[in-house]
C-alpha cells in the first residue's frame, strides 16, 4: 500500500459509552506526508489512532488506505501497514532482542541491529548485562524511559509498514532523552505517510498539517504558519501567553522556544548559498 488515509466524516463512541468520543472527523493524509494532532487531553487523539488500527471501527462514516474501507482489508495485512508506537510503550516478556524482533516475525540478527543501530539503541544495549539477550519485563526499571521508547523505535523500524502511527513519542521523557529520539523518529518517518499525536510542538513547522482536536470535533486545520495568523486554538496551544498576547503581533513569527526545524521534505536552501538564483 502507498499510505493514502482518507477519514470520512467519521464519529465514534466506545461501546460503554453514550457520548460521541469523535465527531464528523473528515481529512486525508496523503502518502509520505507528515501529519500533526494535537489538542487537549481527552479531545479524543489517541481513539482516533485506535480507530485507524481497527481496534475500534466507526460509529459511523468510514477510514479508507489507498482508498480502500479499513473493513474490506484482512485486518493482519491492515497491520503490517501500520507501525503504531502507543501511548504506553508495550513491553514484552523477552529478551531485547525479542522485544525488537516483534516488530517483524522473521527478522534475521543482522537486521534486528540494524534496526537498533538506526534507532540509536545499539549502544546502550551492547553495554547491557547480556547484550541483546538480556530480559526485560513489564515495568521493568532496567531501562530509561527514553531507551524504552528507542526500542519501540526500532520494532517499528524493523516492520517498515507505509503508514506509521506515533502517539507522544516525547511524552514522559525529560528534555534530554527526549533530544535523544528525536533523531530516530525522524528517520523513522522518513519516507512514511507519519500521524503524529502530541502536545510538544517542536516539530510543528515542520509539519505537512496540523489537526487541531478538541472534544471530538476538527477544530481547526493547516500549517503552522497558517494556524498561527488565524490566531485560535492552535496558537492558544503554540505559544506562551506572553507572545500571545503581544500587542503588536510581530514577535508572532517567530516563537521563542528552540528554531524551527527545516520543513520535512524541501532541499532548505542555506541562507548563505552563493548559488545564483
Ligand atoms: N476504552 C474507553 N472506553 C470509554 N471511554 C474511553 C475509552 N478510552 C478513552 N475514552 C474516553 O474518550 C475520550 C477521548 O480519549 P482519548 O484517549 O482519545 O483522548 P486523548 O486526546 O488521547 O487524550 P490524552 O492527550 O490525555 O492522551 C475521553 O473522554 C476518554 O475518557
Ligand atoms: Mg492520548
């Protein structure tokens, strides 16, 4: 599959529960797009990564992959399409090596490291106690939460689906361990039509479009640029309260947290480029 999603006026709500969680969702991700959401806690970001994995289908509407309804694909192959890092980093009872493998049934020792190595977890596990044999568990304290969230990085690596799913790849990581993966989630999203759920903006310029959810519904949709001149629920979310309320609205362009990043798929070219235009 090429990684095209198309959701259509899609609502939801969970089986227990009388109130619609997701309200006439309708937006495409074309392939090899970069796709931010974010919004409150509770706006119903993380159900709409559960949706797009069929753990839940549509109350009603439907989500289509290359144009095709999720329900008309055999739901193992649905899977192997999608590469979903959860909320909570899933964590088997196994050795690392096995932890990582799952990502692809199959997957030889050679590729297993090289998936490591790019998801920059091969350092810290070749100091391990038994390398890529050690055990871990559950809860397991062995490991950072950030070198956890690295070996989630390098099963999804491993399992190199069109489509991959990140729901707060940073959250719970202190600022440095969460520096630490932001290289290998790039490179994890590389080339992958990429949903990313989260609250931490850094990588919002970057962004093909921002969904901007709240209670359920599409409150707003667009670049970063573009929802930050609209001046509503997402540059309440992008900005501190002070730029925000500036009065003049210049210092608006330019936020004052870290540079932006380079725009995901544009050669950037250098400010200094001697080139002739
Ligand atoms: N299994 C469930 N059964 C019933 N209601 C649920 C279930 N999971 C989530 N909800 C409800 O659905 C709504 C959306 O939840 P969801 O987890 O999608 O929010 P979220 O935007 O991901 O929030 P956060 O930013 O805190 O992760 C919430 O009101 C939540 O309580
Ligand atoms: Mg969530």
């Amino acid at each position: 599959m090429r990684g095209w999603i198309g959701f259509h006026q899609v609502s939801f709500h969970y089986p227990d529960s009388p109130r619609a969680c997701l309200r006439d969702l309708e937006f495409t991700v074309r392939p090899g797009e970069l796709v931010i959401v974010t919004g409150a806690s509770g706006a119903g970001k993380s159900t709409l990564a559960k949706l797009l994995s069929r753990f839940y289908d549509p109350s009603a509407g439907a989500i289509t992959l290359d144009g095709v309804p999720l329900d008309g694909l055999p739901l193992r192959f649905l899977r192997e399409q999608i590469a979903l890092l959860p909320q909570q980093t899933l964590i088997l009872n196994g050795t690392v090596r096995e932890n990582i493998a799952c990502g692809r049934p199959g997957a030889t020792d050679t590729e297993i490291e090289r998936a490591a190595r790019d998801a920059a977890a091969h350092d810290f596990i070749t100091v391990l106690p038994e390398g890529y044999d050690t055990p871990i568990a559950p809860g397991t304290a062995a490991l950072s939460g950030g070198q956890l969230q690295r070996i989630a990085i390098a099963r999804a690596m491993l399992r190199s689906a069109p489509v991959l799913v990140l729901d707060e790849p940073t959250a719970g990581l202190d600022a440095i361990a969460a520096r630490q993966v932001v290289r290998p989630l790039r490179r994890l999203m590389s080339g992958r039509t990429t949903i990313m759920i989260t609250h931490d903006l850094s990588l919002a310029p970057a962004a093909d479009r921002i969904l901007v959810i709240d209670g359920g519904r599409l409150a707003e949709t667009g670049t970063h640029e573009e929802l930050l001149a609209r001046d509503g629920a997402y540059a309440r979310l992008a900005l501190p309260p002070a730029l925000r309320w500036s009065s003049s609205g210049r210092t608006r362009s330019s936020p004052a947290s870290a540079p932006a990043p380079p725009r995901r798929r544009s050669a950037a070219p250098s400010a200094r480029s001697t080139a002739p235009d």
